[in-house]
C-alpha cells in the first residue's frame, strides 16, 4: 500500500473516532513501547544506508510521538507496574504506556532523554553491559553493517555444516541477504555464530567498521548512565553481549544475566530489576530462562512479541510483557493507531 493511502486510511482511524474508541476499551491496560535508536533528521544517512536506520525514528518524530501519549495515555514508571494493576482503585479513563529503549546507544542520551525530560516521561533503557562507553558493534549489526558495506558480489558461509551462498549485487539483494543471514543466525549456537562472524569478516575485509557513524553506532558512557539514573531514568539488562537467551546454554544465561546485573547495580548504586529479552520473539527464551531471572531477582521481562498487556494476566505473564516495537518509517497518524490497536502491526 502506498505511503499517501496508508496516512489517509491512519487518519480516518483518528478522526472517525476508532482510535479513541480502541482506547476506551484498553483502560487499564498497558502498552510498552520499545525504541533502539533517536537522531535528528538531518543525521540520518538515507539512499543506499537508509536500510541501517529502520530501527531509529527522528527526534523530531519521537517529541511528536511523546506529546501525544502524554496527552492520551498515562505514562508509567515499570517500578509502578505491579502496584497500579494490583489496586482496586476505579477504572482509569485512559491506557497506561511505558517508554522503553533497548541496546544503550548514545542517542538515546543525547535525542531521546531531553524529550523525555520535557514531558516528564520516565524512559526505561535496556544496556547490552560490554559494549557500554564503546563503539563496538552488537553481532546483529555487524553482520547487517558488513553486508551493506561491501563491494564484494557474494558470500558463501558454511553455517553448522550447511553451504549458504548470498548475492550481494545490489542494494535490495544485500537487505535480503542481511535477513535471512540474521534469521539464520539467531537459530544457532553462541559457538557457531562466533564462526560465522570471523569468517564473514574475513569475506568483507573491504569493509572499515572503525568508521561508524557514531550517532547511530555508539553507545552512552557510564556518566552518561548515571546522569540520566539521577533524573529518575530506569536501566535493566539486555545481557552483556547481546546474544539471544536460545543461543545460550544455562550456565551461559545464568551467566550474562547475574554480571549485566551486578554491572549496571554497581555503575548505577540503584537495582536492575528489569530485563529485556535480546530479538525478544517467542523462539528466543524459555521456561529455563524465566526461571534464571526469577532465582536472581528480575521482577519482570519484556519481549518483542506484540500485543497489549491486560490488567489481569499481567502478573502471570510478569517475564514475557508485550511490546510495540517503533520505527523509522511509521508516520505520526500509523503510530496513533498501531498503539491504539486499530492497525495490525
């Protein structure tokens, strides 16, 4: 559907009431939005490295985004969570909405938390702990990053003992070749990732990953961290490393979830209490997984899985919350509706 016919049929959801009516019926409930990445506009690399940008929106998109759900909704702190729908107050007349960033990018400090401090919003932010004060890259952003950089034509990658070949002629065959590699990926063992990473940076040695754009790729300092912790800002842990929890074995995510946690606690003198499940779609943590969070003393987890958090299954679904995921290309009137529930998503 064309971009013009998707904003006028958004619009008649507006106007026509629909949205206001999806809300109404949502009181009490709570919707979690997830962001990655905020840049002003005219930071953004578009044409051919548009594709590295599909999970950031603008800063002006996201101050126009905020107003609104402040104007709509009632922001709400995730340390409020648990209370607010366990009170037998009366109904309220409006959805609760949490602000939620996964990764720790800088921008998030310099784009997003101005905004947020302006419209007295509490933003949660999920730190990916190793690559804090770094301008390393997360595994998944390599591989998109060296896949849209190369001039190399192909690739051919042995993954677990299977041939992969992916052509890379033009820029829609490297966006092709970025997902399926990734959804490839994210099935496998932390082990078989590791070979797959030093063999394709072997294939793309073309490629200079010490040349990131450093509003996209870098991430917050520590003093960064703690500015924003004393702002009334809320961190929880993303692992350390970014793998998925089922590329892991138990010990593994025993491990990443006990050392993000002690990092963050002792970066921030405040607990971290909250998790956010890396990818965070259904195939990426188990049982075993929530029962590691519990035993170290997570309160909650939030998935990537999208949907609407009712009232009273909140408590029985406290380690896989839903979530919105929000980006680049979702104009004001699709955002309006997608978190009102009149758009499928």
């Amino acid at each position: 559907m064309k971009a013009w016919l998707k904003n006028s049929f958004a619009n008649i959801l507006e106007y026509s009431g629909l949205n206001a009516f999806k809300r109404w019926l949502r009181q009490n409930s709570v919707v979690v939005l997830t962001y990655h990445g905020v840049i002003p506009r005219e930071l953004i690399k578009n044409g051919e490295h548009l594709f590295e940008y599909r999970n950031v929106v603008t800063q002006e998109d996201f101050e126009q985004q905020i107003r609104f759900v402040r104007s709509r909704y009632i922001p709400l702190s995730v340390k409020d969570l648990f209370e607010v729908i366990g009170s037998k107050r009366k109904r309220v007349s409006r959805p609760y909405i949490l602000i939620t960033f996964d990764d720790g990018f800088e921008n998030n400090y310099k784009y997003a938390f101005p905004v947020l401090k302006k419209y007295g919003v509490v933003g949660h932010f999920f730190l990916t702990t190793d690559f804090m004060g770094s301008q390393k890259m997360l595994w998944t952003e390599e591989v998109n990053y060296r896949i849209m950089h190369t001039h190399r034509k192909k690739l051919h990658l042995v993954i677990d003992g299977h041939a992969h070949e992916f052509t890379l002629r033009t820029v829609p065959e490297k966006e092709h070749a970025s997902i399926r590699l990734r959804k490839i990926l994210k099935l496998q063992r932390r082990s078989v990732i590791e070979e797959v990473l030093e063999e394709l940076r072997q294939q793309t040695d073309d490629v200079a990953t010490d040349e990131l754009a450093p509003d996209r790729y870098r991430f917050m300092s520590w003093d960064q961290i703690r500015e924003m912790s004393q702002s009334g800002m809320i961190f929880g842990s993303h692992t350390t490393h970014h793998f998925l929890l089922n590329n892991l074995t138990a010990r593994e995510v025993e491990e990443t979830l006990a050392e993000s946690k002690r990092i963050i606690e002792q970066e921030t003198h405040e607990a971290c209490e909250y998790f956010s499940y890396p990818n965070g779609e259904k195939e990426n943590f188990s049982e075993r997984d929530t029962r590691i969070l519990m035993q170290l003393g997570y309160k909650c987890a939030f998935t990537q899985i999208p949907g609407f958090n009712e009232p009273d299954f909140i408590p029985l679904r406290r380690y896989a919350l839903y979530r919105i995921n929000i980006s680049y290309f979702m104009s004001l009137p699709i955002f309006k509706a997608i978190i009102a529930g009149t758009w499928i998503h």
